[in-house]
C-alpha cells in the first residue's frame, strides 16, 4: 500500500512544502513575539512587586513621625515612569512582530501562490487528460457496439421541424 507522501504528485508537493514553510516561519515569529512579551511581563512584574513590597514595608514600619511628605510623589512619579516604560516595550514588541509578519508574508507568499497556481494546472491539465481519455472511451464502446448511428437530417425525419 502507498503511503499517503508518495500519492502526491509532484505540484501537490511542492505546494505542501511552501505551505508548510510559510506557517513554519509564521509560527517562529509568533513564538518570538510571545517570548518578548512574556519576558516584558514578568520584569514589569517583578518592578511592581518590588516597589509594592517597599511601599508597603515604608508605610507598615516607618514611624508617621519619620515620613516624608514628598515620598508618596516621588513613589508614584516613579510607577508612573515604569508603566509608560512598560508601554513602550509592548509597543515595540507589537512593531517587531507586525514586521516579522510582513517581513514572513513577503518571503513566503509569492512562492506559495507560485505553487498553488501550479497545482491548480496539473488539477486542470489531470481533469483535461481524464475527460479526453473517458470520451475516448466512450467513443470507442459506441463504435464498437454500432451504438451511435449517423445522425439523421433533421429534414429527413418523418415529424421535422414543424412545430
């Protein structure tokens, strides 16, 4: 028994292996842009942890007597440039990736529709081959069984044309 790789004809193949490149390649940039993020997550985490943890060390053991006022400005100013750093680099890792998309699709789209129109010919040429050879056929049972006599005029048959 055949296995299913070599039924494929030469065009289906070839379509295969663009397609199964063109995800390939899709996949790894979406991994990529997924390692980013998640790398850009767990830092901006581990700030936030940090600072919380400070903050609420601050506030549970420093005497009230001991306080700034100016700390809690000053704090705050400070997570706020944190997240717009945070924003930023989520910014970038979507930028990176919309690149890699397009970058990917430039690379690997033309030979795929290359590929596809060319599995569409032999699609064409495979069906054009096969009605040839069945009507071929069939002409041939015909004739061989007298099956299909000579066509008559039309004039010549007893009702006509007259209706």
């Amino acid at each position: 028994m055949n296995s299913f790789v070599e039924t494929l004809s030469p065009a289906a193949r070839n379509h295969a292996e663009a397609r199964i490149d063109y995800y390939t390649d899709l996949t790894q940039a979406v991994l990529h842009s997924l390692r980013q993020l998640t790398e850009a997550n767990v830092q901006f985490s581990r700030e936030w942890l940090d600072d919380s943890t400070s903050a609420l060390r601050t506030a549970l053991l420093t005497p009230p007597s001991e306080r700034t006022a100016d700390a809690a400005p000053k704090a705050a100013e400070a997570t706020l440039h944190k997240l717009q750093a945070y924003h930023q680099k989520l910014a970038q890792v979507a930028s990176e990736f919309q690149n890699e998309l397009t970058k990917v699709a430039q690379e690997r789209v033309p030979q795929t529709a290359r590929t596809a129109g060319e599995l569409a010919d032999a699609g064409r040429q495979a069906a054009s081959q096969h009605l040839t050879e069945e009507s071929n056929r069939f002409a041939n049972l015909a004739s061989q069984n007298n099956a299909m006599p000579q066509a008559a005029s039309m004039q010549s048959a007893p009702e006509g044309n007259q209706g």
